[in-house]
C-alpha cells in the first residue's frame, strides 16, 4: 500500500505478521536498522526478557529496548528469532491517524532490506525479498 504525506511524499506500507497479528510496517531504505514500536514490543514480551539502551539519531538520543521476536513474516520469508529494537512510534501513528492512514507497528530498515537482497517495485507496490540470506 502506498501513502500519500499530503503530496509532499509516499511511504511503502507492507503487511507483516509479527506475535501472530497481520499489520503493517513502513518500508524505510534510509533506516539503517529496522525498529518496532515499543508499546507494541511490551504487550507481546515481558520487560524481564527485554534490555533497554540507548538510541543517537542525527537529531536526538531516544529510550530504546531490545527483544526478540520469535517469528518475523514478511511476505514468504520468515525471519527466527529476530533481535529487534523497540522504540517509541507513537508520533508516527498520531499522525498516520490524522491523515486517515492505517497504524504501524513498525519500520522495516536496511538490515533486512540488504540481508534479504529486496526489491522494490512501485509500479506494483510489492516488496520482494530473497527467501535466502546472503
């Protein structure tokens, strides 16, 4: 799905299966490192199985946790035990809401996007991703 930030850009929405809910995450090639939304993270794993650090952005320094998520779906590639990092999305998601947009659960970043050799086809608005790791 792809959507419009009020003519001034899209982003690629992709349906994930994550803790068993189907949702959609942001795809995001500037994202060096996917991230989850921490809210989300901390209704599925409990804070004893998570570890919090801290996260620099070019613009700020962000409470971040880390979990793993035993099963990732992305399409056909199913990613065990995936070491996520969880941070606070809320702001995105107010904003989606307000331009009438679905919620995310989280962004998928350039760890997966190089690890899994993606392709994006905007013609389409599919996301393919090689079921084998490089």
């Amino acid at each position: 799905m792809l959507i419009n930030l009020q003519d001034d850009g899209f982003h690629l929405l992709v349906e994930i299966v994550v803790f068993g809910e189907k949702l959609f995450a942001v795809v995001d090639t500037g994202a060096s490192r996917s991230v989850f939304d921490k809210s989300f993270i901390k209704k599925y794993v409990s804070l004893n199985d998570t570890q919090e650090t801290h996260a620099t952005t070019l613009f700020s320094t962000t409470s971040t946790l880390q979990a793993i998520i035993p099963e990732l779906k992305i399409g056909r590639v199913k990613l065990k035990n995936y070491n996520s990092i969880a941070l606070d999305l809320e702001g995105v998601n107010k904003t989606y809401e307000s331009m009438g947009h679905p919620n995310i659960c989280g962004i998928i970043g350039s760890d997966i996007l190089i690890q899994y050799q993606a392709k994006i086809n905007f013609k389409n608005l599919k996301l393919y991703l090689l079921p084998t790791k490089l």
